[in-house]
C-alpha cells in the first residue's frame, strides 16, 4: 500500500466520530488551514477530526518552474488548460488514499467531508463528485473546475446525493469570482444539491464565511 500523504492532524475531542479532510491552496501547506479548527467552534460532541494534507512539492509552470507544494502543475493562465490533468488525478488518488484510511478506521462515508481551498477545492470537486461512496459533503471555497467537460460522464450517481457547499469572494483576483460560479451552476445543472455562497472578500476566507462553514459543517456532520 502506498504512503499516506503527511498531513497536519487535529484529533477530536473525544470520541472520533466524523472526519474532514481539508486540502490547502497553491504554495501553501497543510499548516495554513489548522488554526481554523478553534475558530470553528465546533462542539465537542460531534468528535469531528481534521486531516489537513500536504501536497506534494512540484515544479509549478507559471511560477517560473519554481518548486512548491502543489496539488497539480498549473501550465498557463488560461483556465480551460489551466490545471494539469495528470497531476489532478494523481492528487485525487492520493487524497481518496486519505479517505479510504479513515473508512477503515471505521469512520463510514457518511461522516468524512472532503473540502478544498482553491487548488484544493479543484480537487474536492474532481474527486468528491466522481467518488462512489456518498460523503458527508463536498466543500469549495474559491476554487474552479477542472475538466468540467467529462463530469457528466464521469460523475458517481452516489456522488449526486452529496451536498456541496461552494463559496467565493467577489473580489478574487487570483480565481475570479465568475469562475467558481460557473462549476457551481455545473455541478447544480447535474442534480447536485449545491449551495452558493458570496462574500466580499478577495482569495481568503472571512468571518463570516467561517460561521457559515461552522453551520454547514454541523448540519452535516451532526446525529
């Protein structure tokens, strides 16, 4: 069996009984997303642990090949070929690794969200919505879609049952706001019971988000 990409882990408190696998931005690590888990608030009682993975460090093309932790290769500023496919799907493999490791820890599909921040939420999305396990939920903040074109094929019918919470700051100038709008409406066009969220904020998260992610996770992951 393959190695588990290293994550940042926040234990529940108590008794494990749900999962969120949170996965960071381009160049960022799995340390940029933890200290949200306070912020949160979310009660101990529900015993919801926190995977926060690392991406692997790639060479990143319009970044002058420089290498950083990347959940793909991004080859140009054109979104319709922004994301490298075969760095997308090596991405899902590993974080789908994530998930069924923590099924057989006994944590059954029902209680793991999956969630992404930008490059993460590229991920979430091509994996959340193509898995054939019905999650908890599927979570996208500021993020796009990468190979849109195939989904309706590839999708799991299981997958359409799964909400999905996608969100966004009108201002973002580095995933622009019509972007993320445009693979909610997708995923929403194909049955999903997604939900969208705006924010005026740039390529971050704000507070008000942050009490909105709270609400949603607990929803999902509450009795």
């Amino acid at each position: 069996m393959a190695e588990l990409l290293p994550s940042v882990v926040v234990d529940a408190k108590g008794s494990h009984q749900a999962t969120v696998i949170w996965l960071h931005g381009l160049g960022d690590s799995g340390n940029g997303f933890a200290p949200i888990v306070p912020a949160l608030n979310i009660p101990d009682a529900l015993g919801i642990k926190f995977i926060f993975p690392h991406a692997p460090v790639r060479p990143v093309t319009i970044n002058n090949g420089m290498a950083m932790r990347a959940w793909y290769d991004i080859k140009s500023m054109d979104f319709g070929s922004r994301a490298d496919l075969d760095g997308v799907k090596e991405s899902a493999a590993q974080v789908e690794a994530l998930i069924e490791a923590e099924i057989a820890a006994g944590i059954p599909p029902h209680k793991i969200v999956l969630a992404g921040f930008s490059q993460g939420g590229v991920i979430s999305y091509y994996l959340g919505c193509r898995y054939g396990k019905a999650l908890a939920g599927i979570m996208t903040l500021s993020t796009y879609m990468a190979d849109g074109e195939t989904l309706a094929a590839q999708m799991s019918e299981l997958s359409r049952i799964v909400p999905i919470f996608a969100a966004h700051g009108t201002h973002d100038d580095v995933v622009p706001v019509t972007m993320g709008k445009a693979a909610y409406q997708q995923v929403a066009a194909l049955g999903y019971n997604a939900t969208w969220k705006e924010y005026p904020m740039q390529h971050n998260v704000c507070p008000e988000e942050v009490n909105d992610i709270s609400n949603w996770l607990q929803t999902r992951l509450g009795d």
